[in-house]
C-alpha cells in the first residue's frame, strides 16, 4: 500500500513538472498568461482529487453504517428491549408506590395541617387577632 502510494506521488510529480514546464516555456504570451493557466490546471486538479477522496471518504461512511447495522439490531434485540421492558416495570411500580405514599401519608399530613390553619384563624377571629404572650420562669439548676 504505501509503495504504490509513494509510485502515485513521483508519477503526479512528474506530470505536473511537465505540464507547468510545457506551459511556461512552450507557450506564447506575457508570463502572467502562461501563470494563470498553469493556477487554472491546478485548481482543476485539486478539485478532482478532492472530488475523488470525497467520494472515498463517503463510500467509507456508508460501509460503517452498513456494518454497524448489522451488528447493532441484534444487540438492540437480545440485550436492549429486555432492558426497557424492565425499566417499564420500574416505573410503573414507582408510580404506585408513590400513589400509596400520597394516599396514606401525605393526605392526612395535609389534613392534620389544614385543621390546625382553621383553628388559628378561628382563635385570631374570637380573640381579635391579639396574642397574649405569657413568660415562663427559668428553673435554675442548684
């Protein structure tokens, strides 16, 4: 592999030297339209090796996905599905747990409170909303 690479190397080499060497001494015309042309063959060139390594790198992708494909429904199949199928189980056992919690406990909290918060209004309403304070004596310890 890097052989060939190296012997595709020397031979783009040698053809551009040619070319650039055909075009600068062989053309007539001032040298700024002998440099233009050999601007316009490269550009040429770099847009076809471009071109051909885009369409490298995307015959590469589509091979990954392709390959990934195969490997991965099997895994989703054999190891993924039971997973969800657990975790669904989870969540519905959560949910009734948190249902009961809510029902046995929470709800008579809120009403215990919420007795206690008529009571206080009640008193403030029968009292006119004054509050005696009432100071205790401190027991000292001998």
């Amino acid at each position: 592999m890097k052989k060939w690479a190296i012997i595709g190397g020397v031979v783009a080499a040698i053809v551009l030297a040619i070319i650039i060497g055909l075009l600068i001494w062989g053309a007539e015309g001032p040298i700024t339209y002998r440099l233009a042309l050999v601007s316009i063959i490269f550009i040429s060139l770099f847009a076809v090796i471009s071109t051909i390594i885009l369409a490298a790198i995307l015959g590469a992708i589509l091979w990954l996905v392709l390959t990934l494909r195969n490997k991965l429904i099997p895994l989703l199949d054999n190891r993924v599905v039971p997973l969800l199928e657990t975790l669904q189980e989870t969540a519905i056992r959560v949910k009734g747990t948190t249902e009961f919690v809510t029902d046995q406990a929470v709800k008579p909290v809120i009403g215990v409170s919420a007795t206690m918060a008529r009571m206080r209004a009640m008193t403030k309403t029968v009292t006119g909303g004054r509050r005696t304070v009432v100071k205790r004596k401190r027991k000292e310890v001998a």
